[in-house]
C-alpha cells in the first residue's frame, strides 16, 4: 500500500515525515511536512490527542525523532494512562528521554491581567522542552485552551503567529490540534495561522451507529487523498483506511481456483474460479450457501492458503458446528491458523468500522481467499451499501484476493432489490442457487448465472446437501420441464428398469442363441459320426471283396492243382 | 482610576493585611523592558505597602527555564502570589494598578467616596 510514498517527485520537493499511522501515510503521500506545523482539528473525542502520541511514539520509537508533548488539557499522568490503551509505553521513552510531555496548565481564575504581557513564558518552556532531548517532533495539544484563559486576544493571536513561525525556523515538524468551530475550521480561526497542512477529523453518528473520518482539507506543495477516509482506533492503535485510487488497474490472473465443489468446478470451464475474482453466492434462506462458501474455504485452508471468514450473521462456533453436519472440519484449520473469523454483527459498526476492520486484518492476516457471509447483512442507504461493497471488492482485488460473497435473495427473485442488482454488476462469478417447487416438494438447485472470462455449462444441476457434503445430480427433463427431487428419483428408476429390461432381454436372446448353437453343433456331430460310420461300412465292404477275392483265386489253384491240370 | 494626583498610584493604596505574610516570585525574561518595569513596580509595591511583611524573588527564565516549567509559567513578565493563599498569576507589565492590587488581594488606599475603609 505504500504506492503513494514511491512517487519521488513529491518527496523531492517536500520533504515528509511519516506519521506510522497506518493509511494516513498513504494519504499523504509520505506523511506530514518536515518542519513545519500541521493542523488537526476536530470536535471532542474525536481521538485528536491519541493522533499526535501516536505521531511522537513513532518518531521516538522507529525513526530516531524524539518528540515533545505539550498537553494543555490533561496531565502527564493521565496522558500516559489514556494512551497506555494503545500500547504505547509513555514512562518508558520519558525515561530514556525520547519524549517529554510537559503539561501547561492554564486556569483562569488564577489568573489577573495586569499590563502588557507576552508568551514567552510558553516560548521558554516548549525551547527547553526541545533542546533537552533534541526534539525534531512536537504536538501542541490544544492550543486553543489559551484563548479560554487569556483576556488579551490581540496579544495571543500574535503570539500564535509567532510561535508557527518560530516553530518552522526550529525546523520542528509540529502537530497543532484546535476543536471543531461553527461555519470555520477551528473555533478560534487557527488555520489562519498554519496553512501548510490541515487535516480534520469527524465522528459522525447516523443510525445510532458511530464512524470515524478523516480528511486532507489542504496539504501545500503537496497531493493528496481528498475523500472522507473512514478510521478507527483501537487497541491497534490507529488505522485510516485509505480508499484505493488504483481504480481497475488490478493484475488478473490466469490461475483458477477451486471452488471445493468438484461437480462445480466442472460445471467452470478453467475448473474454479479465476484466481482474485469477486464471486457472488446468492440464495433464498436455507439454499446452502455458507455451506458452499464452507467448501470454498475448506479447499483453500486444505492446500495450505490463508482464509478469512467474515461471519456477519452466525457465530463462527455455530459456523463450524453446522457444516459439521455435512462433513466439513473447519475446527483443524482454525486451529492450524489457516482459517480465520471475523465475527460481527453489521449493525455494531457503521460500514467504514467494518471496512477498517477487514483492511487491517488483511494486512496482518494475508489471506488468499475472503469470504463474506452474508453481505445483504449489511443494511442501510443502497447508495452507501453499494459504495462499501465496491470498496471491498477493490480492496480485495488489487491483493489478488479470491473472494466469495453470498447474499440472501427473497425467494422470488423479482423482489430483488435494486442494491442486490447494483452488487451483481461488481461480480466475475454469479452462482445463484434455487429453491424448485414441484410436485409438493421443495428441491435445490444451482446455475452459473454467469462467470466472465470462462465459459460454463448452462445446466440447472439439482444438489443435495449430504453428510459427505454438497452433491450434485444429473437433471432430468420431462415433458413438463425440469425434473426434480422425487420426480427426479421416479425418473431415474424408470430409466433404470428400461436399462434392465433391456439388459435381461439380451441375456436372454444370449441363451437362446446359445442353446442352438448347442442344437446345431450336436446335429454337426451327430452328422458326422453318420457319416464315419458309413465310411468305415464302405472300408469293411470292400476288405471283404478283397478277401474273398483272394479265396477265389486261391480255390482255384488248389483246385487244378488237385486235378492235375498242366499250366 | 484612583484619581487625579500626582503621586504614584501604589502609595495610595492600603492594605489590610497588617499581619500577613506574603511570598511573591516574579517571573521575567532577560532585561526586557516589560521585564524592567515589572521588577521597578512589584519592588515599589513591597516597600511602600508590605513593610517588610514580604519575600520577593525574581527569576529570569532565560536564566532557568526549568522554574518555567515548574510555576506553570506561559506569560511574561508573571507576578505569582504563593501565599497567602489563594495562588494567583499576575500576568502583565504591573502597570495596570487595580488589577495589582486585586491581585494580591490589596485594596487601594484612596476609596471611591463613600467606601469603606479596612
């Protein structure tokens, strides 16, 4: 996210201290100007004072900038104590003398004027202040209180003037916090005096419901941010979350990624969802949809990626229990810190505290896969919802993170809202899952409405949600349509008795086919046996001839040899 | 305010603290005038009404920015009245007499006609 402090020209021109509050040094470009003074105005509790310590712990801690603290509201004891929250250990760096805070304490009832006055005596303290740790950060927190306590304004307000100059001649990088005034900036007009860069804080309640923001009203010689940028403070501290101006200049990618449904990832041409894509899960109420958003999950944490859940409506426990029930442990993966939750009910934060929330844990976390369940949660102004929708799917695109969002439709679709309809236009991949009614019975199936940049089967695929998880059935079509549930089953067993039918009808001519191949194969033998037979007669016939052939011969010699007859 | 003579105005006033104790520091800066004029009028003020009934100390936070720091000073020149109680900051060159006085708790020597004396 450091996009903004790459840019060399404008650090070349001014130079920049960053602040470490993460987002507004985003903003910025590189953080506040070095050396001079910035004002930061906002109404009471608005977290002013927690800004600038944040600003001097940094400095302190991190870049070898010791800091200065003039508090004119709360002493240094409950400064220490209030910011302590934040963990920042204000003791700690007094004692190593990397930041001081000295507290001014102005009350008038004290005080009487009597003639002509200055302020050096706060010029004295904030130069002592500076040179006894070498101060190069200072944060007057709230100057204003003078005015309360001084008669003299003439005197103060050039006194004020004298002090940013003196300010920007120490070459001290300054945070100068002023309350919120009616119809100008600050209520005594500070920013008349510091012009360099004023940033205004807001807290704004609508709904009941509490938002911080933030906004770059003028930074000289500088670009920056100019929209409300919602924050949030926190034990983490502060985080501002920067609204992305990448637009759509995301990387894309080739890779899919599977939906952990495999008869879906079929139903995909790339088997999967592109990786970094926005998918939309929509249904009415009980079609499965955190059950497939379950899957998608499971099959990331399986291949060893970082998911974030981001339950709105369930409790993350009673997540785990229920897709339990179909055969997914996502308990192992929790354990692993593969998966994580991030429980909350839309209506405790406003959306910016949500959005601020998730862009956080997705800078710590690194997830490849979010998903967010479900986002009709989020209820409110269409124009708003569909803002922060859009801010999510940014967000998570340009990380080329893969999310899923499921959204609760009515059950006839045509009583979808106009936000819904807004929302689909953000998605690559719309899966609508169906509630089909017929023959008095309520089945579920599921169609790729649509998935850019892949083609995929136009098939209503009827599932069935099993122990073993989400299953997907063939569709029969009958000449009503789409068959479904119990029809569904009658019609795969009519097609299975015409399968056996068939099946027995061939056996059986089988059988018959071979019975007379036995029948003919016995004739064949019987055949020939006859015909040995008769040869062998033949053989024995003409033997006999033979010998009685030679008889007659041999009669015949014994005979005229007997008569004496001369040959 | 307190009328029309020639004298100087912290001779007419009186106090009516004949048995207090005061204990006063005056802040200053280096030797500006403001800072000249401060110390010439509260030493003055010491003399001619507290009669020895005082401890005085003028410090120069050039000097010693840590007593700045310390008696929570912001204006210069600043007159501090530690006792008798209660504390009170008295900001300014002194030249305003009446607030001086209101300051430390005198009352001026001259009342308005028909005042009250202590």
């Amino acid at each position: 996210m450091n996009h903004g402090s790459q840019s060399p020209g404008s650090s070349k021109l001014l130079p920049k201290s960053l602040t470490g509050i993460s987002g507004l040094d985003d903003i910025t470009a590189g953080g506040l100007p070095t050396g001079r003074p910035t004002l930061l105005c906002g109404a009471a509790g608005c977290g002013k004072t927690l800004f600038g310590m944040t600003f001097l712990v940094d400095g302190a801690v991190r870049r070898d900038e010791p800091g200065v603290f003039v508090s004119f509201e709360e002493t240094a004891p409950d400064l220490a104590v209030n910011v302590a929250s934040l963990g920042y250990e204000v003791d700690k760096l007094i004692d190593e003398k990397k930041l001081v805070i000295d507290h001014v304490r102005v009350d008038r009832s004290e005080i009487e004027e009597a003639g002509e006055y200055d302020l050096e005596g706060l010029f004295v303290r904030l130069g002592y202040a500076i040179d006894s740790i070498g101060a190069k950060r200072i944060v007057l927190d709230t100057l204003e209180t003078l005015f309360a306590g001084l008669d003299n304004v003439a005197v103060l307000r050039s006194e004020l003037r004298r002090l940013f100059e003196w300010i920007k001649q120490k070459g001290i990088t300054a945070i100068v916090t002023a309350e919120r005034g009616e119809g100008q900036l600050t209520r005594h007009g500070l920013e008349e005096y510091v012009s360099d860069c004023v940033i205004l804080l807001e807290n704004r309640v609508e709904d009941q419901i509490t938002t911080r923001r933030l906004r770059v009203v003028k930074y000289r010689g500088s670009a920056h941010g100019t929209n409300e940028y919602p924050f949030l403070i926190d034990d983490h501290g502060i985080t501002v979350l920067p609204i992305t101006s990448a637009g759509l200049s995301y990387d894309v990618s080739e890779e899919p990624v599977p939906t952990g449904v495999e008869d879906l990832d079929a139903m995909l041409s790339i088997g999967g969802y592109y990786r970094g894509s926005s998918v939309l899960i929509s249904g009415s109420a009980g079609t499965g949809k955190t059950i497939f958003s379950a899957h998608f999950a499971n099959a990331a944490c399986a291949r060893g990626e970082h998911c974030l859940y981001v339950a709105l409506e369930e409790s993350p426990s009673q997540i785990v229990r229920n897709v339990r029930s179909v055969g997914l442990d996502l308990q192992h993966h929790i354990d692993a810190d593969l998966l994580r939750f991030e429980a909350a009910r839309p209506s405790f934060y406003g959306f910016e505290m949500h959005l601020t929330r998730l862009h956080r844990i997705v800078e710590t976390f690194k997830p490849t896969i979010v998903v967010i369940d479900p986002i009709s949660a989020f209820r409110g102004p269409a124009e708003e919802v569909h803002s922060t929708l859009l801010r999510v799917v940014d967000m998570l695109k340009a990380r080329g993170i893969t999310a899923v969002f499921t959204s609760l439709t009515p059950a006839d679709e045509r009583l979808m809202s106009d936000a819904d309809r807004g929302v689909s236009s953000l998605m690559d991949t719309w899966i609508s899952l169906l509630d089909i009614e017929s023959s008095g019975e309520r089945n579920r199936g599921l169609y790729v409405l649509k998935s850019r940049g892949m083609s995929n089967s136009n098939q209503i695929r009827e599932y069935r949600l099993t122990s073993n998880g989400v299953q997907l059935s063939d569709m029969y079509m009958g000449p009503d349509g789409m068959l479904t549930g119990s029809a569904r089953i009658a019609q795969e067993w009519r097609a299975r008795t015409l399968e056996t039918q068939r099946q027995r009808e061939i056996a059986c001519r089988r059988r018959k086919l071979e019975r007379k191949r036995l029948v003919l194969e016995g004739q064949i033998a019987e055949l020939q046996a006859t015909l040995a037979m008769q040869e062998a007669e033949i053989d024995d016939l003409s033997e006999a001839e033979r010998l009685d052939a030679e008889l007659v011969n041999h009669d015949r010699q014994v005979m005229a040899r007997s008569r004496g007859v001369d040959e | 305010m307190t009328g029309n003579s020639q004298t100087p105005w912290w001779e007419e006033a009186d106090g009516d603290h004949s048995g207090t104790h005061f204990v006063l520091r005056l802040y200053v800066t280096g030797s500006t005038p403001r800072s000249t004029r401060a110390v010439e009028i509260i030493r003055r003020v010491c003399e001619e009404r507290l009669n020895g009934r005082y401890d005085l100390e003028v410090i120069d936070i050039y000097q010693n920015p840590q007593a700045a720091r310390d008696a929570q000073i912001i204006a210069a020149p600043t007159l501090v009245k530690i006792l008798p109680e209660p504390l009170r900051r008295i900001i300014g060159d002194l030249s305003n007499s009446d607030r001086v006085l209101a300051g430390l708790n005198l009352v001026p020597a001259t009342s308005p006609p028909g005042g009250t004396q202590g």
